[in-house]
C-alpha cells in the first residue's frame, strides 16, 4: 500500500506538478526599448575572495541607461571594501548596527534602498558575476511582460565531485517545492525569487511597506516574492547570464548552506518536521528499498519503475549543469542527505545556534 502510494505521488510530480522538472524557463538576451534608472544595490560582508569580479562585471554593464552600483559593506574586517574597488558607476556604503528584529543580509540591503533613487532596483550577492547583457536582458523582460519583479536562479559552482552529486539536486528540488511555471502564471497562489538577481519596481517595493515590512526574513527571496505577486505578476527562471563564482569544495559546505535556514522554511515546528521528514521518505525512501529489499516481484519491478520516473526528471537539471545523466542513480542517496541536512538545521535551532549570514545573526542582537 505505502509503495503504490509512493507511486501516486510520483504520476502526480512528473505529470502534474507544473512540470517543475523541466528546468525552464531561461531569458535570452536582449535590450529594452525603455531604459529606467537602475541602481544596483549588493550587501557584502567578508567577500574579499570574490568582490572584485563581481563589481567588475556590474559596473561594465552594456545597458544603454543610466546605473550605478551601491554595495554596502557591512562591516567587514577582511578588507572587502578596499577589494573591490573605484570606478564612477560604484558608491560604497560603510553599513550601520544592525538594529534588534533585522536580519543581517535585509539590514544591509534596505540601507542600500535608502541610498537609492532609481525607480528600478537590482538586488544581487556579493559572489554572482553578470554578463554584460544581464541587466539589459532583466529590465527588457520587466518592461515587455510589465512585471513587478524579475528573479533568476544563478548558475551555480558545480565543478567537484560534492557539487556534482548535490548542487543540481538543490536546484531541482527548489523546483519541485516552487515550480516556476505556477510562480510565473498570475493566477498561481505559489510565489518564489531567488536573491542572487532580484530586479524589482521601486513603487513595489513600496507598495509591500519596504524591506522594513519583510526585516526578520531569513528566507528573504521567496518572502519577497510573495508579498509583491500580491499586488502583481513576478517572474522567476533560470540565468545563464549571471553565475556564482563562490565554490563548494566538500559536501560540509552544501550542507551548511542547507541547515542555515531549512528549519526557518518549516516554521521552526517540529510537527512540521516530522511531517516533512515522513514525506520526503514517502516520495525519496520507499521506491530505492522495493527495488533493492524485497526479492524480484511485481514490488521490486514497481520500485524501478518509480526510480525510472524520478531519474528521468532529474535529466534536464543535469543537463543544465553538464554533469552525466548516470548521477540520478543517486537520487535517493542525495534526498537523505538533505533530510539529514534539514535535521541538522532544527537541531540548530534547538541547540541556540541559529541562523547566520557572514557570522551575523539573522535575528535578534547583533552577533
């Protein structure tokens, strides 16, 4: 019974789900016909390893308005503002304390949105590089669909063995819980961004009370995006403009940057979790034990069948990243992984270490 549940579940995913697996869509480049101001606002703490190329490739944008780059440096010691830089498009901000209730990485973009006076604002990490064509391709999309907010899933790092194994299963199952098709289509409820390129209407940011109405989200894109498709329609796809040049050389790092906040995506409720962790085995568990544990009947053949159904959904996110289609084998392995790591995040919490961007808390005092 669980196993033909367990395959439910799968005909609904592959077949209903808004086709989250099929790893689209992606913006080609191009270049609007109406060019607001754009200021470009990064928030940066102890990014001396990457700042460099990243204000390089923003301040070089061939957008034919006119820009400039904030990047708030907060408080750094690591001498990343120096790092990264002069140039006439670049104003530096020293970030203030961070007052109680703020987290960290929201503290310094709003000082950075305070600074600004363009009527469009791009949001983006300290460890993204950009195409030339990038905010070009963002602002003409804006303009021609007439959105409130465009957001990009960044290519990630994906160049050793962790990262193979476990950065585009973190992409794919972002999908699977926010698949873009439904985040894209107004008549949607589901609403998701991704911080690394967040572009995004000056007047709707206003209309949703600023970044001060969202300042203890630790989930901060995808609280964004919610609140803004409210009062429009937002776009959400995957760049092959802009792309994290921030590496995850062992599995430690990947699981890190999972079990900083997946407990804060369960509301920090251990109901929640169990829930969760019961059907993540459900979709993740019970297929790889049929094929693998109970001998060569219609069970096991079943269990194949559901692995075959989950391997091919994983193909395009493969494909995406150029890592070799035999790597879905492994998608259970990689699935307890990421329960373990959501674990890991709840205990955490309960243990008093939460959630931290660059070694300040996201909430309460600062660190």
């Amino acid at each position: 019974m669980i196993l033909l549940l367990s395959f439910a579940i799968w005909l609904y995913l592959a077949f209903f789900h808004g086709r989250f697996w099929d790893s689209t869509p992606e913006l080609a480049p191009a270049t609007p016909l109406d060019t607001p101001d754009v200021d470009i606002i990064i928030p940066a703490r102890d990014e001396v390893e990457t700042i460099a190329p990243v204000i390089a490739s923003l301040v070089s944008q061939d957008y034919p308005g006119h820009f400039r780059v904030i990047l708030v440096d907060d408080n750094s010691t690591d001498g990343t503002a120096e790092a990264a830089g002069t140039h006439e498009r670049l104003t530096i901000l020293t970030g203030q304390e961070k007052p109680p209730g703020w987290s960290g990485k929201l503290w310094a973009l709003s000082q950075g949105a305070a600074a600004s006076t363009a009527p469009v604002i791009l949001f983006a990490d300290a460890d993204i590089t950009h195409d030339p064509r990038h905010l070009s391709t963002l602002v003409a999309k804006m303009k021609t669909d007439r959105l409130e907010m465009v957001s990009e899933m960044v290519r990630l790092n994906c160049t050793s063995l962790p990262e193979k194994f476990l950065i585009p299963a973190f992409i794919y199952f972002f999908q699977m819980l926010y698949p873009f098709a439904r985040v894209n289509n107004p008549r949607s409820r589901v609403a998701a961004g991704a911080g690394g390129t967040v572009l995004i209407k000056r007047a709707a940011l206003e209309r949703i009370g600023g970044l001060e109405a969202m300042r203890d989200a630790l989930i901060d894109d995808v609280t964004l995006a919610a609140k803004v498709k409210k009062t429009g329609p937002v776009y959400l796809g995957h760049s092959n403009l802009a792309t994290s040049i921030r590496p995850y050389p062992v599995a430690k790092d990947i699981w890190d940057m999972i079990a900083r906040t997946a407990f804060t995506q369960l509301r920090y409720s251990a109901f929640i979790l169990i829930g969760t962790i019961i059907g993540l085995a459900l979709v993740w568990l019970v297929f790889p034990f049929a094929t693998l544990c109970t001998g060569f009947g219609w069970r096991a053949a079943l269990g194949l069948a559901i692995w075959s159904i989950a391997a091919l959904t994983y193909f395009p996110t493969l494909d995406r990243y150029n890592v070799h289609r035999a790597y879905a084998i492994a998608l259970p392995a990689i699935a307890l992984f990421y329960m373990a790591a959501t674990v890991g995040s709840a205990v955490n919490y309960w243990l008093g270490r939460g959630a931290k961007w660059k070694a300040r808390a996201y909430t309460g005092e600062p660190s």
